[in-house]
C-alpha cells in the first residue's frame, strides 16, 4: 500500500517537519510505502509527481494552513491538523488502511469542515482575512509607488489639484498605477472568499470585491472602499461554500465547482449588495456630505475633528472620499482651511504605520518592518492606501491608533490656518508650494503621525523578537490575536531566513562570515554541551546556558539576549514536549550563531504542550541583522531527530561531552 501526506504548520518550522518524521515512521512500523510532502517556510520539499498520485492509495494532510486540493481529485482523502501528524500518525495511517476515508471530489468541503475530521483551533475568519490581504499588499505597493513617482515627476499644480499633462509620460505611468489599484479591492475579496470555499470562490469573491469598490453599481460616488471589500469576500465565500454542500446528482457534479457554483454565488453575492448593502450605504454617505456642508459655521475644532476621524477610517473608502469630496467643494468657494487639515490627515496614517513598523522591531514582524518603508514612502504623497494592510491585519488597534492621529493633526491644521489650494494631500503639496503656512502643516503631520505611532505601539501586542515560533505553531498558537506570533507565512519566512551576524569592537553591527550549516555540530562545540544543568527553574536554567554562551564568546555579557529569549517564552511556551524544549532568541548581543545543548535530569517546568517536564533543553542564539537561513536549517534538523524515541533516550543516557557530542553530529 502507498500513502501521501502532505504537512504544513502556519510557521512552517518545527510542527511541519515534526508531523513528516512521524508519518514516515509510523508508515515504516506498519509497513506502508510512505511519502511526507513538506510545506514550509523555505518551500515545497519533496514534491509528489504525477505519477506519485496516480499510484497512491491515499492522501493525508496534517496541516494547519490551507493547501490546495485539486490535484487529489478521486483519491481518498483524510484532513486533520499538524498536531494529528505529530500524536496520532499511526492512528491516520490505520484508518487509511481500512477505507474509512471518503473520495475527494471537486466541491468536497474544506478543511475545517470535514465531517469528523478535527478542526484546526486557529481564528478561521483571522486566517480567511490573512488570505486576502497576503495577496492585496503587492497590488498596494504598485499602486502607491507609481503614482507617487508620476505625481513627483510630472505633476503640475492647479486649483483642481495635482494634475499630469494627458501628453506626458507620467500620465501613462500614473494610469498603470491606477490600475493597480483598480486590482486592490477585487483581489482582498477573491482570495478572502477562496481561502473560505477554495477555487469555486475566487471568481465569486472578486465579482463581489468590484461591485463593492464601484459605487456607480448602487448609485454611491465612492463605493464601499476596503470594508466593503472585505463583507463581498466573506460573503461570497460563505454563499460559495453554502452551494458546494447541496447534494446533486453524480452528472452534475464535474460541472458544479467551474460553472455552477461560480455563477450563482457571483449572481447571489452581487444582488446582495447592489440591493441590500450597497443602496443604504449611498443614502448614508449623501447624508452625510449633507451634514459635512451644515457644520461649517459650527465649531471649527468639531468640523476638524470628524474630518480627520473620516479620513482615516477607511483610507480611501466611502468615508473617506464623503470628506475629501467636502474639501474639494470647499477649493471651489475660495475656502483652502478645509482642505489643508484634510491634506494633514490624509498622509498621517501610511506615515504613522510606516515609522512604527520600521522603529517598533517588538510589534511588528520583519516582512511588515520592510513594508513600512513602502507605506512611509506612499504617506509622504498622499496616498493612503498604504495604511490598508496594516488595518486589515489589526483593524481594532490599528483603525482607532491613526484616526486618533488624524485628528490631532486635523486640529492642530485648523488652529494653524493651514490651507491648501490644490485637492490633493501630504508633503508633496507643500513641497509643490501649494500650502499656506508650511511650518505649521508639517508641524501637524508630525505631532499627528507621533501620537498614531505611541497609540498603536501601546495598544498592538509583541509579536515574537526572536525567530519564529519552535513550538506552540500548531493549533495551539495560531489561535492567537491580530499582530501575534500568527503571521502570515511570507512574514514568518522572512523572520525564519536570518541567522548570522557578528559586532566589531566598536559594537556596530556588521553581517558575519557565512556560516554553513549542513549538521548541528557545525554551530555547536563540547564547550557548548552540559550535561548536568543545577538550575531548577526555567529562570535559572535560561540564565545558565546563557552563561555558558558568555564563558565561549557567542554572546555578550552586557547584552539583552536574556530578554529575548524571555520575550519569546511570553508569546507562548518552547517547551515541545516529549520532555524537550527549545528556547530561542535572535538579539544584537549575539555574536554568532550558537547551539548550547543542555541536560536536566530532574526536569524543569517549561509550561510544555504535553505536560512533561524539560530534560533535554536547547538553547539556539541568532544574531538580530543575519541575512543566512542556517538558524532554519537548525530547526529543521532538531525537529525531525528529536521524534526518534531511540535517539532522545541516548541523549538522556551521555555520560561524557564527547559522548554527547557524537550523538548530536547524527543530526543533520
């Protein structure tokens, strides 16, 4: 008999690579032929071939991500979670053998709702919502940046705003920008919905995701923005998923998941909103641009006020264009004041989520620090939109962080006199000389962005400040808030692929020699053994092979390793079971990359998974700025021979360092 199974973890690290060695073992003990697809964070390994499929018995997946199906069309087909893989692999394997496992079909359900088949504990809207905006963020980074090349280069100021010569090449160069963004919502949508009801929902979802950006369906002049982009996926998806369950008959069946499901989620989803959500959102929003024009001999400092809150709440969406509207009317009155403390609020949010991912390393992970500089860049030119992803990951932090930003900003606009002449917002309207008092404008956008940036540092919570999580990745750690240690995967695999790096003298930061790793013992030494560890707690035990790093010159005594390793064991517990843990952490006072291998006969509580108390405890030191993936590799390697009961009971059993040295130059 022949077996697939293919394992995936939302980290792709440990759990992945720790549910592959466990199937294949228990395939050997039971005597099936076995072969473990991995899906990681450094890719497919071990891909399985047309012919692998068509000779298969069987497929597993113990994953908790989702992977995509279709090739397993009319092959039997169990789902479980990662956590399945690594407990019960015999138990699959078994139940495999026996038949018990249904034919998957094209318009078979998804992974979390196979009957019988155990659930994944992650957030299934979080990570529906993660889908969407994973593949959103690059048609944003297009966008944004074209046009404010084009605005920078060729854009000529008039009272109608910046505007580019049809005849110039920055016109064609900011219309492909625009087009990017044309993509933005549709794209949220589509995947959205595809994550929920797989392929059949992609069609479905992006339908869905342009009739909520286009207005013009339900008589809005805005459209519903990314809100509405994100109801039009959700709901497409669920509508989709809702038709895949209807029992049809078997000659129906080939057509149901590439004509049938399609159409009528894409036909249901689009009369939805045309007629339920999206007609009473254009009477809002004409009521009101309505209010807006009643409130200009009100309070100044409340105008200011709701006009920052409306810029800021959905960049880009119905309310944000109800106020920037309101402002353009008011260029055309001869009152510039409005629109001055709408081009402050308009560039405080992408500035403000553009600085506190590139300064704040503890709330943000190294994939969004890097698009920060991105949404920075589109924050200097007035768009945005580069705020979006971050909104979308973390709407309930990050929404109220930057339209309290806004809002400062708008006021402090307001009391300054700023105008703007031109309908167009952030520096480069100043820059372009069409702001009165400039001082005062970028004095707003300052003070703005500099409450935004300590609001939503304050509020997000610590994503790991070490290298993704060993352990806790499976369904238990997924289940965590917006901005936690779930990331989406490009973020954990950016954090994952840096490992080495040394300090001169000076202790200035420089990038290492590189260091390959094709083994541990090629980053652990017999100085780095100890096999008779004295502390009792993990605090003492943490502090011990800290020490043991200083004594051989991997880490500086001086430095914050310790709080790393400490803020990583907040995020959840290294403590992997099977009396292992594997306390990790990437800091500047790393010198270079290092294993410390330690043995506690006794056991240390490490709040483990399973209960069981730490014994075997490694201890892996990264510098913070390595560009390497050795520090992956080593995770992977201990991973797969940590699952082998021979091997762990050797390691227990070392009487010597070299003994032990000689067991661990085995994992490789």
């Amino acid at each position: 008999m022949k077996i697939l199974a293919i394992t995936s973890c939302p980290n792709g690290i440990a759990h992945t690579y720790m549910a592959a060695e466990n199937l294949q073992k228990a395939g050997a003990k039971l005597g099936v032929e076995m072969k473990v697809e991995t899906q990681g964070s450094i890719g497919v390994e071990n891909q399985f071939t047309e012919q692998d499929i068509r000779e298969a018995d069987g497929i597993i997946i113990a994953a908790d991500k989702t992977v995509v199906k279709d090739r397993f069309v009319g092959k039997k087909l169990l789902v479980v979670g990662v956590q399945d893989g690594i407990r019960r692999p015999e138990e699959l394997i078994q139940r495999m053998m026996k038949g018990d496992v249904p034919v998957y079909q094209a318009q078979s359900k998804s992974a979390e709702d196979t009957t019988g088949e155990k659930k994944p504990k992650q957030n299934p809207i979080y990570r529906h919502l993660m889908n969407g905006v994973s593949y959103m963020v690059p048609f944003i980074v297009i966008g944004g940046l074209l046009i404010a090349i084009a605005l920078t280069m060729g854009g000529v100021k008039t009272p109608g705003g910046l505007v580019i010569p049809d005849d110039s090449i920055w016109k064609t160069i900011e219309s492909i920008g625009a087009a990017a963004f044309t993509f933005m919502v549709p794209i949220l949508a589509g995947f959205i919905a595809m994550s929920i009801a797989d392929r059949p929902g992609l069609a479905p979802g992006m339908v869905g995701g342009f009739i909520a950006a286009n207005g013009s369906f339900y008589g809005s002049e805005a459209g519903a923005g990314f809100i509405g982009g994100i109801i039009a996926g959700f709901l497409a998806g669920y509508v989709a998923l809702a038709i895949k369950k209807i029992k049809v008959p078997r000659s129906l069946q080939p057509i149901m998941p590439i004509i049938v499901i399609p159409v009528l989620a894409s036909l249901v989803v689009g009369l939805i909103f045309v007629f339920v959500i999206g007609a009473p959102v254009a009477d809002l929003f004409e009521a009101l641009t309505v209010w807006l024009a009643g409130m200009q001999g009100t309070s100044s400092i409340l105008l200011a006020l709701i006009l920052g809150a409306m810029i800021s709440f959905d960049m880009g969406g119905p309310v944000n264009k109800v106020a920037f509207l309101f402002g353009s009317a008011m260029i055309g009155e001869g009152n510039y004041e409005i629109m001055g403390q709408i081009a402050v609020a308009i560039c405080v949010p992408p500035i403000a989520m553009g600085l506190a991912a590139m300064i704040n390393k503890r709330k943000f992970t190294p994939s969004e620090r890097e698009a920060g500089k991105a949404t920075f860049t589109m924050g200097l030119f007035g768009i945005t939109e580069g705020a979006i992803p971050f909104a979308a990951q973390d709407p309930l932090r990050v929404i109220p962080s930057i339209m309290v930003g806004s809002m400062t900003g708008s006021v402090i606009a307001m009391l300054g006199n700023v105008g703007d002449s031109v309908a167009h917002g952030g520096p480069i309207v100043a820059v372009l000389g069409a702001v009165d008092h400039v001082l005062m404008f970028f004095l707003a956008v300052m003070v703005g962005a500099a409450v935004s940036v300590i609001m939503v540092s304050l509020l997000k919570k610590n994503v790991a400040a070490v290298t993704p999580a060993v352990v806790g990745e499976g369904a238990e750690a997924v289940a965590k808030p917006a901005g936690a240690e779930a990331a989406p995967a490009a973020a954990v695999a950016a954090d994952a692929t840096e490992a080495a790096s040394a300090e001169n003298s000076n202790g200035t930061t420089k990038e290492a020699s590189a260091i390959r790793v094709e083994k541990l013992t090629d980053i652990v030494t017999p100085d780095l053994i100890n096999l008779n560890l004295a502390g009792t707690t993990q605090d003492a035990v943490i502090d011990e092979m800290i020490a043991v790093l200083e004594r051989n010159g991997a880490v500086r005594a001086d430095g914050d390793f310790k709080q790393a390793i400490l803020a990583r064991e907040q995020e959840s517990s290294t403590g992997i079971g099977m009396n292992i843990a594997i306390p990790h952490g990437k800091s500047d006072a790393v010198l270079k990359p290092s294993v410390v291998f330690g043995i506690q006969q006794d056991g240390v509580d490490w709040k483990s998974l399973d209960g069981s108390e730490a014994k075997l405890i490694f201890m892996i030191a990264v510098p913070r700025n390595s560009k390497q993936n050795a520090h992956l590799k080593v995770l992977q390697m201990l991973s797969r021979k940590l699952m082998d009961d021979d091997f762990r009971e050797a390691l227990l059993a070392v009487t010597s360092k070299e003994e032990a040295y000689r067991l661990l130059d085995q994992v490789q």
